[in-house]
C-alpha cells in the first residue's frame, strides 16, 4: 500500500489524478488524533496496489475540500463525516445533512470522544429539508419509515404526477447503531463477533474484510488452504441470498408458487450451511488467521440445486406477467451507474464489469470470470443473480475440489499498524480499514457496506416508473438499511 500525507490545498489534485489513471474512492475514514483530527482517502484500482491519502486538520473548525464534484461517493463520505465529526466539506454541492436526524442536538457529534452520551429526543434542527417537486397534478406519497413487513425503517418520499415517479427521496439511518463505535478499544478477535453482525444476510462477507484488514495490519499469513476456505464460505452466502431474492421477486409479480419453490431451495442452502460451518448464516466460518470449517459441502449435492433454480428460473422468464414487468422496468443505465459508483450485481447488471473477486483477490479462484449484463433493468438484475448461483456453484465445486479446508494462524498483535480488507460480499464490495493502538486493541474501524454506495441509485432508476412497481424495483436492489445505517 501507498500511504502520502497531502495538505488541504493539493488534496483535490492528488485524488483527481488517481482517479484518472483509474482508481476509485473506496473508504473514506475520520478520526481523532492528539492534536486536531485526521482524514484518511483510500484508492482502489484492480490489480494495482492501494492508495492511501492522509490528510491532517486542526481542532478548531477543521475544514477539507469537497471532493464530491469528482467522485459521487466522496460527497456522501463528506457528509457522513461532518454529521459524525464536525468536520465541514467546503464548496460542498449537496450540504444537507445525511446521517444526523433532527432529534440530535446542533454540535453534539457521536464519534467524537468527547461526544458524551446520546441526547435527549428534541426536534431543534426541523424536519430534514426535503426538495420539492411542485406543477400541475405534482403530488406527494410519504412511505415509512415504519413498515408493513419485516424490514429495517426508512423514509420514502415519492413526488408524483398520476402513478408516475418523478422523484424519490430516500432518508435512512433511523437505526443508525454507532457500530463503528462499538469497536473502539476491543482486542480485534473479540470484535468479530460484532464484524459478523454489521449486516445479517452478509455474515461472512464482513468477517472476511475485517480478518483481512486485521491480517495486513499485523502481517498474518493465511494459509492457501484457509484461504480457499473462506472463498468457499463466501460463495455459500451468496448461494442462500441470490435464491431468496429471485423468489422474492417473483412474488412481487404475484407468482407466489415460485416464491414458495425457492423458499424450498433457500432451505436446503441453509442447511448446507449449517452444516459446513455450524451456523445457519455462516457465522464463526471465518476467523483470524484462518477459517473453521466442519465439513466440506457436496458438489454433487449443489448441482442438484443449480438444476433447481435454473428451471425455477425458466418458469419466470417463460411467463408473459413476469417477463412484462421485468422488462424495461427502472432503467439504470451504464453511465449512472459508472458515475454513482454502483458495485455488486447492481452494477454488473448495468454493464459495469467490477467484481473483488477478481480485481482484489484473496484466495485463487483459478478461471472465475464474472457474470455481466448490460440490460439494467429488473430483469438484468433478476438474470444476474441467476447467472452468478450458476457460477458459485461452479465454483465451489472447484475449490472443493482442491481440497479446501480450514486452517488457522494466531495473528500477532504487537504493532501498531493499519490495514485494509476487500471482499465481494453477495452485494458487492465491501472495505474494512482498522487502525490498532501500541496495546494491539482496535483505535478505529471504519466499514463501507456496498449499500451505502448504492443507495443512491434506487431513485435515479425509479425517475419515470409507476408507484406499484416501487416494491418490485426495491427488491431488484435489495439494498441493506443495517449495511448503511452504521
């Protein structure tokens, strides 16, 4: 990795010059530091080694350039951090809060160490200042943020001509944790347990990028075999989420029995699981320094599955009524998601070839090739998922193969030292940085789950769809609140 300290002033320079030879912003992470707070910027390209930008402010009224207007995820790191810090973007195109919620009291700033206890409930910022859409027949439908179903709150405001969308607005963070927080000062093996929780459909995903990051912050080498270990492990997760969601989907159009079918073929995936690794949702699979495997899960047993889902597949795509509200439906074209930074299935449903397993690798996956899309509508996102339970399975029955099994080194922790974890959780991407303390205790993670990144591109592909398909186009998504609420 590629660490440089940059002053205020060169900062915009130095990002856009990384960003031209093909780097994207993956992370950005604030902190306290003994005299004033301290910002760092980490650059991902595939193949290519990180980037780290260090930049140093002072205590009162820190300030930093705005890099939103060449880097849309920058502008919600920014935001993000003057709601948590106080730090201010300057020039900042977009300078509505994010994250504070109007019950949290003007200069009380939750990652600060000095932040005390959480406030009172008040209202003394006012209601979030949505922007209005106003003309002829224009009105508002408010949804949430509690919800008719099992999920985590968040507020949707649809501005609307008839049942066409023009706008939405989606205010989340109603359950904002402080799980960043949480961490601070824990040994970094008792805080895997919180790692595995960020999110919990992406157990594995955020276990491996904390181990990772953990593992380069005191130099831990992983075996080839564990190595292989967690990729298999990873690839299971993906398994059980890809099928509920086309299940789902596919109830979101009023084919129910398929639903039902895949809610069969989830089943069976979640006691594959339990039975590699003694949790239903993988949990304890992935440890530092290595993985923990009980058994090794059937090839044989996994193409019998992907036959399964294949013709589940086949009857929805058969289908006039699915096939017609899949098609063409919320639109997220190559450019938007380029210029938003999607990752995950969102993206390679749009075209956009990312993928860490093979930009960023951390076991040998040997000939894996990303599946690829371009349609980027609901039914691209729907095929996408389809594709890749094709290629997990290909590919676990690969790793199997080779006799994949868990190994594990305790990591040494007597330095400090930063490191950064990657891994393609069935979302996409996700990056752990951790900073360890001379104790070896953890002084600062900072987590970016994919949803955070893809958030934004739910209402630019709902621009010009009708209210009744929000349900289904939500689901395409399938973005987490927990992921991004923090």
């Amino acid at each position: 990795m590629t660490t440089r300290t940059v002053s205020p002033g060169d900062l915009t320079g130095a990002a856009t010059e990384l960003i031209a030879r093909g780097h994207r912003l993956a992370l950005m992470s604030a902190h306290q530091e003994a005299r004033g707070f301290g910002v760092v910027y980490l650059f991902t390209a595939p193949g290519l080694d990180h980037t780290e930008l260090h930049l140093h402010l002072p205590p009162d009224d820190p300030t930093l350039p705005s890099l939103a207007r060449v880097s849309f995820p920058a502008g919600r790191f920014e935001r993000e951090i003057r709601d948590l810090y106080g730090i201010t973007p300057l020039d900042h195109p977009q300078p509505r809060r994010l994250v504070r919620h109007h019950h949290w009291p003007r200069g009380w700033y939750p990652m600060r160490a000095d932040a005390g206890p959480p406030p009172a409930f008040g209202d003394p910022e006012g209601p979030f200042p949505f922007l209005t859409v106003e003309g002829p027949g224009v009105y508002e439908i408010p949804v949430g943020p509690v919800h008719a179903g099992l999920i985590e709150p968040g507020h949707f405001r649809f501005s609307v001509v008839g049942e066409t969308v023009l706008k939405l607005k989606a205010r989340l963070w109603f359950v904002h944790r402080g799980i960043e927080k949480l961490f601070q000062g824990r040994a970094p093996a008792d805080a895997l347990p919180l790692a595995e929780r960020v999110s919990g459909d992406t157990s594995v995903g955020h276990a491996l990028a904390y181990c990772l990051a953990v593992e380069e912050a005191t130099g831990t080498a992983v075996p080839d075999e564990a190595r292989g270990a967690r990729a298999i492990l990873l690839e299971l997760e993906r398994l059980y989420n890809h099928v509920t969601d086309l299940g789902a989907l596919c109830n979101d159009v009023a084919h129910g029995i398929l639903h039902a079918h895949a809610g069969r073929v989830r089943e069976q995936l979640l006691r594959i699981n339990d039975e590699v690794t003694g949790h239903r949702l993988l949990r304890g699979g992935v440890i530092l320094g290595g993985a923990a495997l009980r058994a090794l899960p059937d090839p044989a047993r996994l193409a019998a599955i992907g036959a399964d889902v294949a013709e589940i597949v086949e009857l929805a795509l058969s289908h006039t009524v699915v096939a017609d509200r899949f098609t063409g439906t919320a639109l997220l074209p190559f450019a938007a998601a380029r210029d938003l930074g999607t990752l995950g299935y969102v993206a390679r449903a749009s075209g956009l070839d990312t993928d860490a397993r093979r930009d960023h690798p951390s076991a040998d996956l040997g000939s894996f090739t990303p599946a690829l899309r371009t349609g980027g509508d609901v039914l691209a996102r729907f095929q996408i998922r389809a594709d890749e339970i094709a290629s997990s399975i290909e590919l676990i029955s690969w790793l199997v193969s080779r006799s994949a099994s868990g190994q594990s080194v305790p990591p040494a922790m007597d330095r400090q030292a930063s490191g950064v974890g990657i891994a393609e959780g069935w979302r996409g991407t996700i990056v752990h940085r951790v900073e360890l303390a001379p104790d070896g205790t953890l002084a600062r993670v900072k987590i970016v789950d994919p949803s955070f990144v893809n958030w934004p591109a739910l209402p630019v592909a709902l621009n010009g769809a009708i209210v009744p398909d929000f349900p289904l186009v939500n689901k395409s998504f399938n973005l987490s609140y927990a992921g991004n609420d923090l």
